[in-house]
C-alpha cells in the first residue's frame, strides 16, 4: 500500500501487513497501544488508527535510519507502528504542554 511504499522509499524495512484493512488494523493496534501506555487512554478509534499509521511511518524512518533490513508482515509491522507512535504521542504531548494526571 501507499504506507508500505513510502517506508521503503527511505530504505528501510518493507512493512507488508497485507492490504488496506490490515492497515487499518495495524494502526487501531499500535495507536491504540501507543496511547495507552504513553497518555493512559485512546484517542478513539479515528484518532488511533491516524495516530498508528503516522507512527509506521515513524517507526519505518527511525527503522531505516538503525539500518534495520527485511521484511515485517503483520505482527512486526504492529511493533514497528507502536514504537513510531510511542515517539509521536510523546512528542505530541511535549508540544501540548499538559501534564499527565495520576489516577
């Protein structure tokens, strides 16, 4: 998909979950998770998925840049959007200025 083409343009890993829906799976999944360990609750299911797809092109960037090679079908490409979106949901909650609140 457009996802997997632009990853590989940087040369980094080939990301292939399958098609269109898998990516969308892919990026509930890591969005999902990313927020939920980095702000301790979702975005939603819109806001995770756009959260995980920008991730997987995060994690396939910072993939490129370790020089890590090969071909991740969908669980890797589950691991490689979660740590891109770990990134982005961090960064996005350094840019917001709000502090985090215990429960």
């Amino acid at each position: 998909m457009i996802i997997a083409y632009i990853i590989s343009m940087t040369g980094g890993p080939t990301l292939f979950p399958g098609g269109l829906l898998a990516w969308l799976f892919v990026g509930l999944i890591a969005g999902f998770l990313a927020s939920a360990a980095i702000r301790g609750r979702g975005y939603g299911c819109i806001g995770n998925i756009i959260v995980g797809l920008v991730g997987a092109v995060i994690g396939g960037y910072l993939a490129s840049l370790l020089d890590i090679q090969g071909t991740f079908h969908f669980w890797g490409s589950v691991i490689i959007a979660f740590i891109g979106a770990c990134i982005l949901v961090a960064v996005l909650q350094l840019l917001s200025g709000r502090r985090r609140r215990t429960p």
